[in-house]
C-alpha cells in the first residue's frame, strides 16, 4: 500500500532542522492529471508576507499539523515567488489605465523658445500585471476552496488534499460541511469534474451524493 501525503490548511511548514519556515497557503496541482507539483508557503506577517513556491519533490514528510522540507530544500527567501509581475502589451480596445508622468512640452523647429505644443507621438501600449508562476496547465488551489456539486450546489470547503507518495497523485479531498456542528468527509478524486484557484466543481449532479460519504469521526 502506497504511503500517503496530506496537506492540511494552514499546516505549518518546516525546514529540515525542525525550524518554522511558514505557513502552507495552497497546493498546485494539474488539473488533468491531478499530480501534486508545488507547494505554496505564506512567509512574514501583513506588509511583510510573502508567497513562496516549493516544488513537491522537497516535502520529506507530511502530517493534519506540519509539511517538513527535506534537506535539499533551499532557504525560502531564495526560493522562487508564487507570483510574479511581467509586461505586457495591452490589447486592441482595453484602455491604457497606466498613469502617466508629466514631461517637457516638445517645442516645433524655429519655434519662440516658450515652445509650441505638437501631435502627441503614438506610443507602444504595454502594461504591467501580475501573474501566477506556476507551470502551464497547472492550478495553485486554496485551501478552503468551495466545493461545489454539477449545480452550482455548494457542499463544502476543501480543508485537505491527500496524495499517494512518491508519486504526488491527488487520490481525495478532506471536505468540511456545516456552520457550528462540522463534519469532514474524504471525497475521491474522480468526482472532480474540474478546478479553480477557490473552487472545486463535482460531476455529480445531487447533493445527496455528497452527503452519502460517511462522515470522519473525531476530526
């Protein structure tokens, strides 16, 4: 039987001498596959915070309260960030939102020294946005992330993802339902139709389905 990985929502995350590194803020994963390939790991507090990406094949081990890196991983503050800004071109028909510093009125050749104003030059239009970086194809989902049935139904919030080692493939979903009283369910993996940054959608099409898991006692 295949030792499995599970990664609870705001587990804390461990260096390999056993030193705290952060917090795990989502799993990345491929959305065909549903291979496990990079951890995102929340470092510093409030203006301080960072999102850092951690490839999956530096997890030694897993447990609902702590993700231990193995002694291959890098310090974190070297590691690459889950998000990145990059330029890029604006599309034909999106306004250019960039602001704009104010510059010198370019003066006509001969023209009195006060200047005289020209034809604005048409410029590239380019702009800068951030984005996710993380493989293609891939999908960083939060943990909480809403589960929802082929309805639009909303059954629960994802609290954990538990994945077969060595091989990182997803095999279920810890599933929490309820306002006060919660119960976890351990949803399969195949009744995932698809996948969001915040949403997990089911193939099925009841809630019924759902609620026929039998819930986890003691969690």
């Amino acid at each position: 039987m295949e030792k499995k990985t599970e990664f609870h929502r705001n587990a804390t995350v461990l260096g390999p001498r056993r030193e705290q590194l952060g917090h795990l803020e989502r799993v990345v994963l491929d959305s065909e596959s549903h291979t496990l390939t990079h951890l995102v790991v929340r470092t510093g507090v409030l203006l301080s915070k960072k999102e850092k990406l951690v490839p999956i094949g530096l997890v030694a081990e897993t447990s609902p309260e702590q993700v231990v890196l193995s002694i291959e991983a890098e310090d974190l503050e070297s590691s690459a960030a889950f998000e990145v800004d990059r330029v890029v071109a604006i599309a034909e028909g999106e306004p250019d939102l960039t602001p704009t510093q104010p510059g010198p009125t370019p003066a006509a050749y001969g023209a009195p020294i006060t200047g005289v104003p020209l034809p604005p030059v048409p410029a590239d239009r380019y702009k800068t946005q951030t984005e996710q970086n993380i493989p293609e194809g891939t999908v960083a989902l939060k943990e909480g992330a809403k589960v929802v049935t082929a309805e639009g139904k909303a059954v629960g919030d994802v609290e954990a993802v538990l994945a077969e080692a060595p091989q990182d493939h997803v095999t279920h979903l810890l599933v929490s339902s309820g306002l006060i009283a919660k119960e976890k369910r351990l949803m399969p993996i195949d009744w995932v139709q698809g996948f969001t940054d915040d949403e997990v959608q089911l193939r099925l099409g009841q809630e019924d389905s759902f609620e026929s898991l039998a819930a986890i006692q003691g969690s």
